[in-house]
C-alpha cells in the first residue's frame, strides 16, 4: 500500500466524487486516479478538466474507465448513490442506495480488487455494512467515512465558540452518520483541557453545548437547503482517509467502523474514532462515554440496526 506506484478508483462523480478527485489532485496524493461514472461523458469531462490542474499541482494520470481498472487499484472509493434531497432524511436514502451499492460492490470484486473500500453514500453506516457483506472483505478493509465529517462540524463549532483553532478541538460524532449522532463531550477537550472544566471556568451551562451538538446534527440539511448538497467537507474527509493509508500514516480519525463487541455491541457500522493505516482500520479506539453519552449510543445502534434488517428483508 506504500509503494511507489500508487492506485484509486472513484466510483461515482458527482459532486462529492467530484470535489475527491480534485482534492487529490491537490495534495499529491495518488499516481492514478480511474473514474467510473454512469454516465461516461460526465466522468471523460472531468478527467480531462481534472488533468489540466495537473501541471499546477502535482502530475497524477487521470482517466474514465470500467471496473476493469479495479483489478490492481490500492483503494476503491464509492460515492455513487442518490443524493439527499431537501427535507429528506439520510435513511430515507436507504432503498434507493442499497440496490446501487450492492451492485457496485459485486462488479468490484469480480474484477478482482484486493484493496480497501472507502463508502461515502447515504446512509452510510448501512452502505458500509452492505460493501462488507456484499464484499467478503474483512471489517478493517471496508471503512466508512462514518461521522468523520460530523466531528468535523462539530470541531469549528466549538472552535468559534471558544474563540480558538479548530486543531485545537479534541472531541468526537459518535454512532450513526445521522439523526441520532450524539457527541462524546465528557471525553473532549480545549487545547488540552477538559471541555467540562472549560465550560465550568467560564460560565457556559451545559444547555449551550447541546445547543451546539444539535445544530451540528443539523448542518447538513441547512446546507442542501441553500445549495443543495456537500460535498466539500465530505470529500476532505475522503480525501484525508486516503492519505492515512496511502502514506501508512497510522493516522486517528473518527470513521465509520465495523463493531466486534466495542462499546458492547456488534454486527453493526457505527462512527468512533480509529487508527487508519495502510492496512486499513488499524485499530478501533473505544473511547469512555458516561452515562448521558451510553442511552445515546444505544439509540444509535438500535436504530441502525433496525433501518438495515428492514432494509435488507425489503430488497
């Protein structure tokens, strides 16, 4: 995975998918990038619009292809699916995507990948189940971008709030990539500090930080209001996930995971920080929760396990 030579394949290019592949063009990050597209015109415009950054930015073959490409490629990145539309929700995504992404997952492995997916389609955390499933793969080889994006969100937030750099925001999304994330305050800190004694120096009730964790929850819908999709953040976060392996950067980073008895649960995708490496999930970081934070993450799981045994009965 660290060699010299270096493989993606992007699976969808939208504007996430889109917005990936420039920003891989950016940081140098692979020596060849494949789109595959459904539609193949929009996928041959891009490469040719992508590769005219090239000689500005770093050089990196870019091209339209087939799942052909898949064979000796180091890391399959999906962003194919239906986006999320205005007043619509992440799971209502879920029968809509669950058809494409078994599909995708099926043509990939039979053109013989033996890499690391990267799922970035809504509802993710099922999506991410569903590669694993349809894949064979093993858990740490099948990483979704999970609340990566979400503890993002929540780091400028806070940073805003505080009056500080959001490098120096330590604190995690956990559970579903969706309506029932909830963050792990009683873990985060402020430059070190822990948030709750932050807080208590300062005067600032615990009321005001929920305040913070719901509109944090409910960011994404504000922005495909206005605009109607993200898919810069996002697409940062894949974008950052490909590097850690890439680069073996043994990076942590809150992902979505596949559960083994962490936070005494399983069979199930949830957001929790990892290490991310060049095999993949390195290693998955269970972090303290209090009581508040535990019912949270109950909620979560329950209800990502119920939206996927509905799921998979109805398709």
């Amino acid at each position: 995975m660290t060699g010299e030579h270096q493989k993606i394949v992007l699976v969808g290019d939208g504007a996430v998918g889109s917005a990936y592949a420039y920003a891989l063009i950016n940081h140098g990050l692979s020596a060849e990038l494949a789109i595959i597209n459904h539609t193949r015109e929009k996928a041959i415009g891009d490469a040719l619009d992508l590769e005219d950054a090239t000689p500005f930015l770093n050089p990196m073959n870019v091209y339209e292809s087939n799942y052909s490409a898949c064979r000796d490629a180091d890391i399959v990145v999906i962003c194919a699916g239906a986006a999320q539309k205005p007043g619509e929700t992440r799971l209502q995504l879920v029968t809509k995507n669950l058809k494409i992404v078994n599909d995708i997952t099926k043509k990939v492995v039979m053109n013989g990948f033996d890499g690391i997916f990267i799922v970035a389609v809504n509802p993710v955390d099922i999506m991410s189940y569903a590669v694993l499933k349809g894949s064979g793969f093993a858990p740490e080889r099948v990483i979704g971008t999970g609340t990566s994006l979400d503890t993002a969100r929540l780091k400028v937030a806070l940073a805003k709030k505080f009056g500080v750099n959001p490098l120096n925001v330590n604190v995690n999304i956990l559970g579903e990539h969706g309506d029932s994330e909830f963050a792990a305050y009683s873990s985060a800190d402020i430059g070190g500090e822990p948030l709750f004694k932050v807080i208590s120096r300062e005067g600032i009730k615990l009321d005001e930080l929920f305040e913070i964790e719901n509109s944090v929850r409910n960011k994404a819908y504000q922005i495909i209001n206005r605009k109607g999709a993200t898919f810069y953040g996002v697409a940062t976060a894949i974008m950052t996930i490909t590097k850690a392996i890439l680069r073996d950067e043994s990076k942590l980073i809150t992902v979505g995971c596949y559960l083994n008895g962490e936070y005494g649960y399983d069979d199930v995708y949830i957001g929790t920080p990892a290490i991310i490496g060049a095999g993949g999930v390195e290693e998955l970081i269970e972090i303290p929760l209090n009581v508040l934070e535990k019912s949270a993450m109950r909620q979560s799981v329950a209800t990502l396990k119920q939206t996927t045994a509905n799921a998979i009965t109805g398709y």
